[in-house]
C-alpha cells in the first residue's frame, strides 16, 4: 500500500511539472493544439510510472465501448483513446485531448457493459465539456511559485492539497484562499448531464453510471486510507447518484429501456482481465466456484481455463478451454488460447495447429499473429515468423512486443542489420536509451542502404534527446 501511495505521488507530481514546463505564465489560454501537446507529455510520464495492461483483446474491447460513445458527439476536437492501468484501486480518469484511463480494480467491478459504458460516458464528457482548459484558464494569474507550491504540497500529500489524477486536478492551499485546478461540483453535474445524453444516444440506458458509482462509495470503509481514488478527484459522489437517480425516474423510457448491447464481449474481456491479471488465489477460488455452480457455462470454463494455465496447470487448463471449445466451436479466442497455452508448454505442433485454425477465422487478431510467430521461430520456419511479425506490426504498429522478436527471428536467421534495426526500435519504444543506442549503431554498421542509415541516424538523435532530458528531469526531482 505504501509503495503504490508513494507511485502515485510521484505521477501527480509528475503531472503538474508538465504544466510548470509547457504553460508560461502569460499564456495560460490554452487550445486544442496546446491540450494535445500537453497531453502527449502527460503520456510519456504515465507510460513511465503506471502500469499498463496491454491485452488486445481486454484493450480492444474497452476502445470499443469508448468508440461507441465517442461517435455519439457532434465533431469530436480529439482523438479519444482508452486505456486500462493494471491498479486494483478505484479509479478513472482523462487526460487533456481525450485520453480515458480506467483501472483495473475498477473494470474488475463491474457486472456488465452498462456500468463500463456509464464511466467511459462521464469522462469523455469531461474531456468534451473542455473542463480542463476552463480551470487552467481561470487560473492564469497564478504565477509559476504558486504553482511550485502546489506541485510541492502534491508531492508531499498535505491535508490541504486536493488528489491529481482526474484531468490534471491540483489543488493547495495559497495566499490564505483555496486555488484549484480540479473539478467542482458544477463540473461533475455537467459531466453527468453530458454524459447520460451521449449514453442515450449509444444505446445505453443510463443506469450502467449509477449502479457504478453506488459501488464505488460503497467501497469507502473506515479510515482514510480505504477511500478510493475515485472518490477524492471525484467530488460529490451522493450529489452524484441523487442527480442521475432522479434523471432516471423522471424517465421511465431510459430507465426500462433494455441495453441492447450484447454482454458477451464483457464477459470475454473481464473474464480474461480477472483470470490473467487478478490475484491468482481470488481468480482460482471465483472461477472453481462458477465451474460448481454453472458447468455448462462457457465462460465458467474459458476463466477457469486462464487462470489454471497461469499457475502451471497447463493440462487441465487446455481441458477446460477445449470444453468452452465444444459449446462454440468456431470462437477465434479459444483456438488462440489453447495455442498460447500450447506454445507456453513446449507443445509447438500442437500450438501451431490450434493457431492456425484461430488465424482462419480472424486473420487479423494480434495476439493470434504475436504467438504464431514465436511457435514458427521456435520451430525453425524463420522467414514464415518474420512474414508473421511484418503482417502483425503492419495492423499493429502499437505492438511493441513484436519488435523484439522480429529482431530475435532476424538474429536466429543470420540477418544481423535487419535484428539490430528492430531491436533497437524495441528499446527506443520502451525508453531503454542505453540498449536502444547500442543495438541501432550496430545497425547502423551493418546497413548498406542509405535511406536506412538516414533514419537509424535520426533515431539515434531522438534516443540521445531523450536521454539527456531524462536525465535532466532525474537531477532535478
């Protein structure tokens, strides 16, 4: 509890020195241009110092949900993005330009799509609402010491200092008076407001946000250590649920309408996020729980299935999953799992069957490509892996795993430019400067193409930029 305390003070601080580095103190107006300039430094902090579950299939799913909703708006200033941070805390949150970030113990919550729908909903309304660039307007008479102040009060957890998190929020008390950056109860009733409209339009019914909130005051116990995360960068949570409950009487059409938004794909994506990325004795317990009580369900058996696979029992795990395989013969995400699981156990042949059969049916899917190419490695089809790889980072350019072992099967195939250039990427993506460096030289040796050395040069600048900035930002911290 105390190191993830301490991480998260480390993030807010973090947090608000972006804002100390990127807006001066006569130009706090800030627009859509500047709020995706922040947002993209907010990016590189987090991806330093948070968690991310990168699961396709869970990742996927939730920018799905998201998507849905996002296509509700009028014209949309931003991109909007989501993503899932591996925090068993209550939590979630939006950056500047419509990043949404929901955590894991959050996701884990919930029952069905509605309650996913209903947070996603409120915080790109947030973000819609531009609620961010209203407070950092508002205070733009607040001179860079004052800011200092309230990063350091932050940094330190004073009693008077509001949680960061949600949006950028700061808060502190300064000059005998409360300035603050974080979000009011106005704002939240917006959010609402805006949020519960865009739902609606979606196809939501609303009642996804309140049964959500209702969980999450009803984690609070006693001390304040247990409050959750949601709550503090969250305010007037009963304000809250009163609103949306009333919202929801005085609209008995909303409130009866059945969502008709199937809850299979939650099932797969909180079943999987759960079994492979929950506490392993929870997972087990819950999962053998619903094997007793619902045999014949699929789902009963594909979580079962995940979680016996990540504690070692691979052969029950592959049973499992081949009686989930029995109720829906042609579902792509059991074949790639029992190929996984295959891979895993040295059982290549097999692996290699199983994904196969799961690339017929969704030809595209990364986590299918991603293990097909390592069982082709691992069996010595190199140049079949490294096609694998290329198709897999031609859909998937986000997919940073393959760049290692594209460059490991370029290795293994005696192409020793083509195994640095990747490599090196893989560790440039992963911010590993002194290994990035090292493998993108040796690439730059072995290149004979020109236009290849052109660009491995200017990685290497990029590499030693970044390099010396963070080193910057570790002498000063």
């Amino acid at each position: 509890m105390k190191f993830i305390i301490k991480k998260q003070n480390v993030v807010r601080f973090l947090m608000v020195s972006i804002l100390l580095v990127l807006i001066p103190v006569q130009a706090f107006c800030i627009t859509a241009r500047q709020e995706e300039e922040l947002s993209r430094e907010f990016m590189k902090y987090i991806l330093q110092h948070a968690e991310f579950i990168e699961d396709p299939v869970i990742v996927d799913y939730v920018n799905s949900v998201g998507k849905k909703i996002v296509s509700t708006l009028p014209s949309p200033t931003f991109e909007y993005r989501f993503y899932i941070l591996n925090d068993y805390t209550y939590n979630a949150f939006a950056s500047p330009a419509g990043q949404i970030f929901i955590n894991s113990g959050l996701f884990e919550a919930m029952d069905n799509e509605e309650e996913l729908a209903g947070i996603l909903g409120h915080e790109i309304a947030h973000v819609a609402c531009r609620h961010i660039s209203e407070k950092i307007e508002r205070a733009k008479k607040i001179s860079l010491v004052t800011l200092a102040g309230l990063a350091a009060g932050i940094f330190l957890g004073a009693g008077s200092a509001a949680t960061a998190g949600s949006a950028l929020t700061i808060g502190s008390m300064a000059a005998g008076q409360s300035i603050a950056l974080a979000y009011s109860r106005n704002d939240e009733i917006q959010a609402d407001q805006m949020g519960l409209k865009y739902l609606k339009k979606a196809g939501y019914n609303g009642s996804g946000l309140l049964s959500s909130l209702k969980k999450i005051r009803n984690k609070q116990w006693f001390g304040s250590k247990n409050i959750p995360t949601y709550l503090t960068t969250h305010p007037a949570v009963e304000d809250r649920i009163a609103y949306i409950g009333g919202v929801l009487e005085e609209n008995p059409e909303l409130k009866n309408r059945k969502s008709n938004k199937p809850d299979h794909g939650f099932a797969v994506a909180h079943t999987r996020l759960i079994a492979m990325y929950g506490d392993k004795q929870t997972g087990l317990k819950k999962f053998k729980a619903d094997i007793d009580k619902y045999p014949e369900s699929l789902i009963a058996h594909y979580g079962y299935g995940l979680i016996l696979a990540r504690t070692g029992n691979r052969k029950d795990a592959v049973a499992h999953l081949k009686i989930a395989l029995e109720k829906n013969a042609f579902d792509p995400d059991l074949l790639r799992d029992i190929g996984r699981i295959y891979f895993l156990d040295g059982q290549y042949l097999k692996a290699l069957n199983s994904l196969n059969g799961a690339l017929c049916m969704a030809p595209d899917d990364p986590e299918t490509l991603f293990f097909l190419g390592r069982t082709q490695t691992q069996l010595g089809k190199l140049d079949n892996a490294i096609l694998t790889f290329k198709k897999l980072l031609a859909k998937n350019p986000d997919y940073t795993r393959a760049l290692f072992f594209l460059g490991n099967s370029y290795g293994k195939s005696g192409r020793l430019a083509e195994a640095h250039y990747y490599l090196g990427i893989y560790y440039q993506e992963k911010e590993n400067h002194k290994n990035a460096e090292f493998h993108l030289k040796k690439a730059l040796e072995k290149t004979s193409d020109q236009d290849k050395k052109t660009e491995i040069e200017e990685r290497l600048e990029q590499v030693n930029k970044r390099s010396v900035k963070k080193k910057q930002d570790e002498s000063k911290s």
